[in-house]
C-alpha cells in the first residue's frame, strides 16, 4: 500500500477509540496468562492502550510493555491506577527491556503487523532474549482463512449501513509477500473517512518454524482463550512455546 507507514498507523484517532469495542475475551485471557506466569513479572509486546495488560496486572502479576505507539501508550497511562505498569518505547521486534520474565506474550493479531519474515522471526528471537530458561511465549492470532479464502484474494464488506454513516472493510491479498492490505472507510453526511493497515499473514505452522529458529519449540495450542481444542474448523490460535 503506497504512502502506508507501519510507524504511524496506531495514531491519536485510532488510540482514542481503540477500546470502544472491546472483544469481550479480556479476562479470559489474563486469567489463561496469568496462569502460565505463574506469579512471575510478565511482558507485553506491543502493550497498545493496556487491553489485556491491565487484567492481568489486577491478577496480581507485575507486566511490563513495549510499545511502539505514544499515542497508545498514553491512554494506557491515563487508566492506569493501582497497578504501575512500565512501558519501554520502541518496535518489538529489536528493542529490550533488559530484564528476564516468566512470560512474554503477543495478542490480537499484533505479529502481523511486522510486515516482513525477517522482522518475524526477529520478534520471536526478542520474546526468547527476554525469557527465563523456564519462561514461556504465548502468541494468540487468527488464522489466515478468516480473512481469505484461496478463491478469493479481495472483498469488499458491507459493515455497517445506516441513514447517515455507511462503513465498508475493503482488502486485497498477494500471496507472495501475504500482505493483507485493508483499508475501513467511512462514508457519512459530513465527509469520508479512511483507516487503512497492512498485516503480512502467516500461518500456525509458519510460527512453529519462527519458534524453532529462536530456539524456542510448540508446547501448547488452543483455540481460543477458554482452551478449546485447536481442529481444522478453528479460526484462530493461542500458541504456548517455550525452551
């Protein structure tokens, strides 16, 4: 996507509306997380507006981010009160904390916002600096498939249409780089808005193989959060590797 910058892409407007529609899985996931850090400090990549961070810290488990977005970063620091959470600013795929966890997590689909391999593989290689020999690195992404199916590389989706605001979720796929680019628009009596991402989609399979070359291996994967068996009609994957 011509002009699309990576960097930018999580700014003020998109942080000040980020939690208006929260999944609901919230505390499914803190209490999934906080049961493999098993009382040790945990971190967050790309820790965004504090979604998952915050829950888990009301758990009782120290979490520390990285965050590449300052915009995010400051609505995380404006919800934040009885549980400090320390944020490094930078990309997560090369920038340190310099301390050890018993967990580092990435959710919500973040490792593809990392547009290349070598930058994938690079996150995975920064979640395994950062573990304790025993630590492990959970990873939670849908898969592939629920965005696109191998007939069809485009769509355009009618997400909402209303008297005055019409939103269409518009996405071509190129399976040679697996670029999903993707662009939100918003037509309304007042004008039209864009929000456009890319994201490079990689399979559960692909992960493993990243893991491996960290030196990590699949411990354990799920479906979900609540721990339901991962099968071929899942359509996304919580993902436990460790050492």
């Amino acid at each position: 996507m011509k002009d699309f910058d990576p960097a930018t892409s999580f700014g003020e407007d998109v942080a000040a509306s980020y939690d208006d529609d929260l999944r609901g899985d919230e505390d499914a996931a803190a209490s999934f997380l906080s049961a493999i850090a098993q009382g040790r400090p945990a971190l967050e990549f790309a820790i965004g507006t504090g979604r998952i961070a915050i829950p888990l810290a009301e758990k009782g488990i120290q979490v520390d981010g990285i965050e590449l977005s300052p915009h995010m970063v400051e609505r995380l620091r404006a919800k934040i009160e009885n549980h400090p959470i320390n944020v490094t600013m930078g990309d997560m795929s090369t920038t340190t904390t310099n301390q050890h966890y018993g967990l580092v997590y990435l959710v919500y689909n973040t490792i593809f916002n990392l547009l290349t391999v070598d930058d994938q593989i690079r996150c995975f290689q920064n979640a395994a600096r950062h573990l304790s020999s025993d630590g492990c690195f959970v990873v939670e992404t849908a898969l592939p498939h629920a965005w696109i199916s191998p007939d069809k590389p485009d769509y355009v989706h009618a997400e909402h249409v209303g008297t005055d605001t019409v939103s269409l979720d518009v996405a071509r796929y190129d399976p040679v780089t697996q670029l999903l680019e993707e662009n939100h628009i918003y037509l309304t009596t007042h004008g039209i808005t864009m929000s456009p991402i890319v994201c490079r989609l990689i399979t559960p399979g692909e992960m493993d193989l990243m893991a491996r070359i960290a030196g990590m291996r699949l411990i354990q994967r799920f479906a979900n959060w609540q721990q339901t068996a991962f099968d071929i009609h899942s359509k996304a994957h919580v993902s436990v590797y460790g050492f």
